[in-house]
C-alpha cells in the first residue's frame, strides 16, 4: 500500500484507497496494535474510552478486524447498512468509500473557524468514563438505558447536544431521530451478542455517514471493536438494572479538581482474542 494511496490516519486503524484490482476505488481499512488509554505510576493503561495512543498491544489489530467482521457480517443478516464489504487479510478490510457526517466551517475568513469533520455516536448502558465524571452526582454504573450522545470527533472531541445539530445546520430533526434509533438498535444487538457469551458492554462509539455513491441512506461505518467498546465481566444487574457489584469494581479519584473513574472488571482488548471466532 503506497502511502500516496493514504486517505486517513487514525488512532486504531488507516485508510487507503485500492487502486487496481476487482475492489478498485473501494476503500482498504488496516487496523493497528496501537491503543489508546492513559499513564498510570509511568506505566500504560489500555481503555478505549481515552484518546491518547500509549502504546501497543501484539495482535491488537487482527483482533479489531475479527470483531468488525463478526459485527459487520450480524448486523447484515438483521438488515442494517454498513460500508462493509469484505475481509481479505487477518487485519484488513475492504469497505465502501463513505462520507462522514459533517459540515464546512460558516464562515473560514475568520480566524479559529473550523469545519465539523464527523460525528461520533457514544451510547452508554452504564453510568461511567466521561459521563460519570461529566456527571457526577449519578451512582457510577446506573442503568442509563442505552443514552445516546453526538460527539465532534477530532484532536479533541466535543460533546454537541441535539438542538446545536439542527440549528447549525449540521443535521435535519429527522436524521438526528433516525441517527439515534440506529445507534440505539445497534447498541442493542451488539450488547445481547457480548450477553450471550456472560459479558457485558458498558459503553461504547459508533461512527454513522453516507456512503459516496449510495441514495444518502445514513449507515455505520468505521468499526466495530474492543478499540469502540468498554465491556467488563462480573455484571450483577438489580431489578432496575443497575450493578450492584459496583461499589467492589468502581473506583474514583479526585485531585486538582480532576475526576477520574475506571472499573475493575473491565476487559483488557488483548484478553477479547477468542470471542467470536
């Protein structure tokens, strides 16, 4: 792959456009063993919930590709749209071009304007990570039903309410609607897959955009992997849902005014490598 060829480089993965053969003009998604998470005492702490590469994890990237397969392909057979198309190597895809959600900057002849490159769909069943810490005064880990949240994705990504969407322009009242049920339908099944193999998905990402020669048809798209989702072991709902093994798996810090939450149970993404095979 020529680097001439590179549309994207990302965190977890990078884009490339096929130049020649039966999937030319398609896109090829490579994913990476980088990771994201934070330093802790000097030493890397993997969590898909940060933006932060610090390091890797061998075999990472086969591991992603498998999950997004497997997901890809499910989400198929239940007739939701993807950009997927195949997968041709332990670590690469080939998928549809598609074009984010986003908009140009209002007015760029101003200095700090800036367009709105994508959006990110975080939907959370469990009260943790960021909105926890954005929220404190909510017992960690509540049930929070699946709550969807609009993100700009970015060197720094900022949470964007509904109404912001619609009145800049960015999105229609109705493909937000349509954008949150599909978010929430997916969060769904991926949820009752991780279910059924005695985990449990606390929170997680998806990307949505329009593939570029499709009818404009709002599909997901980027990935589905343990680099887009928390899942941890150990769940023990109460009636309302809400973990009750929280108060052993949960813990908090406050210093200089910073928050930090992060659970025990959590799943490392190196120990997802035999889950659906």
């Amino acid at each position: 792959m020529a680097e001439k060829d590179l549309v994207y480089r990302g965190k977890s993965k990078d884009v490339f456009t096929i130049t020649q053969g039966p999937h030319t003009g398609k896109y090829r998604l490579v994913f990476k063993d980088e990771a994201t998470g934070y330093m802790e005492h000097g030493k890397p702490v993997f969590d898909p919930g940060y933006d932060t590469v610090v390091g890797e994890i061998p075999g990472k990237g086969a591991i992603a590709c498998r999950f997004a397969t497997h997901f890809f392909k499910l989400l198929k057979e239940k007739g939701i749209p993807s950009h997927y198309i195949e997968t041709i190597e332990e670590n690469e895809m080939v998928v549809e071009p598609a074009l984010p959600l986003s908009m140009p900057a209002g007015s760029p002849e101003f200095p700090g304007s800036a367009p709105l490159l994508n959006l990110e769909f975080t939907w959370r069943n469990n009260a943790t990570g960021s909105f926890w810490r954005r929220y404190p005064f909510v017992k960690p880990c509540m049930n929070i039903h699946a709550v969807v949240e609009a993100w700009t994705k970015g060197d720094t990504d900022i949470l964007i309410t509904p109404e912001a969407l619609e009145e800049t322009g960015a999105m229609r009242r109705d493909e937000i609607a349509r954008s949150v049920a599909l978010v929430q339908q997916i969060a769904g099944i991926v949820s009752a897959e991780f279910e059924s193999k005695g985990l449990h998905v606390i929170d997680g990402k998806f990307e949505l955009g329009r593939l570029k020669y499709g009818d404009g048809e709002i599909v997901i798209i980027d990935e589905i992997s343990p680099d887009v989702l928390r899942v941890c072991k150990g769940y023990a709902p109460d009636p309302r849902g809400d973990c009750t093994a929280y108060r052993d798996c949960t813990v908090t810090h406050l210093a200089d005014g910073r928050r930090t939450i992060k659970n025990r149970n959590q799943v490392r993404a190196a120990d997802f490598i035999d889950i659906f095979l």
